[in-house]
C-alpha cells in the first residue's frame, strides 16, 4: 500500500512484547495500514512480556490495543507456561533441530483465530503476524504451509469470506533471519529496547542471556556491530 | 471404529449444552471413541447453557469435561454475547436467509482451535464437532468445505501432523435434517431434556419457544409424533 491521501486501511497485529512482532507492526505500519493490536495473556510466566507489548503499541503509535486473557494452561505442557525447563546455550544447530520443549500446542492457531474475530469485527481484510521459518523450523505453526491453510480456512470461515472480502495473512518476517529482520526494523526506527524476547527472564524480568530466544537476538545484534539494546536496557535498570 | 477388545481411543468433542453437540457426541461413543469433552464458558448471556452441557456430559459418561474461559465479547457484536435482540417466531425460510445476528465471529475457528491443542496434548487424532450445514445453512463455519479447510490446516499445525498423525474433523451432524439428529440420539439413548437450545431463555432459563433454534428442535420433535423433552422437563419445574 502507498502512501497516499487514501484511507488507510485497518490490519489486526498479533503483539508479544518480543522483537519479531515489533517488527512486523512496524513494516505493516510502514506499508500504510493502521495497526489494531491485539495481545494475549495466556498465563505467560513472565509479566515483563506482556509490558512489553504495552510499550511497543505505544511507540508505534497503534490506533487500539486490545487483550484476550485465553487459558492455555487448560492444555499445558509447554515451557512457556508450564514448569519445564527452558534449554541453555545450545548451538544454532541444536536450536532448530526437532520440536522444541517451548512450543505451545496449537498457539498460532489459537491467536490466529482470535485476530480473524477481530478482523471481522473491525471490517478488516489484513492480520499481521512476525511468524518466521528461519529461526524457528522446529515450530509447525511458523511454516509458510501453515499460514497459507488457515488463511484458506479464513476465506471459508467468515462472513467477510462469504461476502467477497479477501482476508490476507501477513508474514512479512517468514523467510528472513534474525539479522534482516532487525536491519529492516532499524530502518523503520523500531526501539529494541522496548521488546522482550527472553523465555526465561529472573525475577525482575532481565532476560538470562542463555536461552534460545537471547542467543538468536544476541548473535544478531554482533553481526551488525550492536550491542543488543534490551540488554543495554536492562544493565541500565 | 467397531466395538471390539481393541483399546478405545481418545476423541475430543465439543459439547455446548445443545441438541446437535450432545448428539454427536453420542454418536462418537458409539463408534467407540472414549470422550474427551470441552466446553467454553465465553459470556453466554445465559447459565443455564453452561448447566446443560454439565448434564449431558455425566449422562454421557465422559472420561473427562474441561472447560476454557474465552472472551468472546472482548470482540462483542452477535445477540448471543451482546444486547442485540434475537428474531423471534421466523419461518424456516428466512431462517435460512443470510447470516443471522446469533452468528458469533469465527466462532466455530476458535472452538476448534482449542480442541486441537486439547488432542495435541491428549495425543488424540480426532476431534466431534455438532456443526449443521442443513439449520444452519447461514453460519459460514457451519459448512463441509469450512471443516475440510480447517483440517488441512490442522495437520500442518501440531506437531502430530508433522510426526505423520493425521488429525481427523468428525461432522457425523453436517448433512442430517434436525429430525434424523434426533431420531439417531434416540435410538442412542440420548435424555434431550437434559439438552438446551434456546437463544433467549427467560431469567430462570425456560426456553422461549420462539427463536429459530427453538423452533426447529420443537418442530422436529412434532414431526416424530413427541413433545420437545425438554420443554416437558421445564414445564414440570
């Protein structure tokens, strides 16, 4: 979409509080469309990710904000909400090797099908979401095949669907690694200081340095010569 | 599945409190699944559809009843969450015209969404949903091919379908006119009475008689030669 005097056309943006949503809003802002975030709070360990996404809507400036408390610890077994160890500094290759213990069953499926409720709602026909193929090949719900199903069952599922309205996925982080992803957020003026990536931060929310999700961002940041800046954050509190 | 020594396997089932849920899910039974039911609680206007599908579940002997709170109406604008009026006294024509104002926004997604991270984590294959393509005909994720494109994108989802499970979408309801879904729970032993439909009860929970969905389950039950059950149920009360 250029930027013309059109009207600019409102997109649903899945937000997490980490650099992968951040940026993806960010490109969706920048590609004209008016962002209406919607956050979920699915019983994360870890507050400090869900005032992240709060300070990340606010920086870029979203129209509306909203927040689905969902309850996935109805199904558990993840580390993300359950009592399972997150794995430590394990190389790149060990990362995307098999199903990592930090899948949710079903997530993006599940925050998918609330952003199509809102889409609906708002007379939308974009959601956007930071999903990537690259980082995270172990996560089914992350694959371009995916995507194109439940934007197939999107189509069907909808009034928007049966009335004509074409609704449209958007994964404009899928095929890109780590380090793209953030030059292209650097351009869009993303702050990174502002996200929050970590799967196991300590008590007061720093993120450990160690895990998968710190390691990735890490190792990027030192590719382009930068010092993360969540961590320079976090020195700082 | 034929009801033999073999190990009953585990199917998830979608159980509302209504006619067509119950039914199906006892149809499940007898093709020797063990049930696993879900049930949401997601701002219905009215308890007593949440007291149904308690009932129904015990009557039905499930192996197990979990329930998720969902906040549908953080997305509002359908007469089953919101102040909106539900038509009354409307003949099966205009019944069937358009999408109704009960049309909850991608509903049946997010239920079905649920039920996939509930099988993933069962490590069931299979999931019951009630849905009718035949009374229902306006609900868009009511349909064959809406079901259809949702399974697709399940067995690209989870892990399961990675690992070559495929997960299957059981619709035993989909092409059967309200009277042969009763005429089968009947001949399974179903207690309709114990089942509740209607959009509009008053404040004690009776029945309307009067919305769509109660006239179609009083007039099937009239073309079988009965009285709804459950309007005898509550007559008594």
């Amino acid at each position: 979409m250029a930027m013309t005097d059109e009207p600019r056309q409102p997109a649903v943006v899945l937000l997490s509080g980490g650099l992968d949503s951040a940026t993806a809003a960010a490109i969706a802002r920048a590609e004209g469309f008016d962002l209406h975030a919607l956050s979920f709070d699915y019983g994360q360990r870890h507050r400090v990710e869900l005032d992240a996404a709060k300070a990340i809507a606010e920086h870029l400036g979203v129209v509306e904000h909203r927040w689905a408390q969902i309850d996935l610890r109805t199904f558990g077994r993840s580390a993300l909400t359950d009592q399972i160890a997150v794995p430590k500094d394990r190389d790149e290759a060990d990362m995307t090797r098999g199903i990592p213990v930090t899948y949710v069953p079903a997530r993006n499926t599940i925050f998918l099908s609330y952003a199509l409720a809102y889409a609906e709602v708002l007379g939308a026909s974009d959601i956007v979401i930071g999903v990537n193929a690259v980082d995270y090949s172990g996560y089914p719900d992350c694959r371009g095949e995916y995507i194109e199903a439940f934007e197939r069952m999107a189509n069907l599922a909808t009034k928007a669907g049966v009335e004509g309205r074409r609704m449209t996925i958007h994964t404009p982080l899928i095929d890109l690694p780590k380090v793209d992803i953030i030059r292209r957020g650097l351009e869009l003026g993303v702050d990174y200081a502002l996200t929050h990536s970590c799967y196991d931060p300590d008590e007061a929310g720093r993120p450990c340095g160690r895990c998968d999700s710190c390691l990735l961002r890490t190792h990027a940041f030192e590719q382009l010569g930068m010092t993360d800046p969540a961590l320079t954050a976090w020195s700082l509190k």
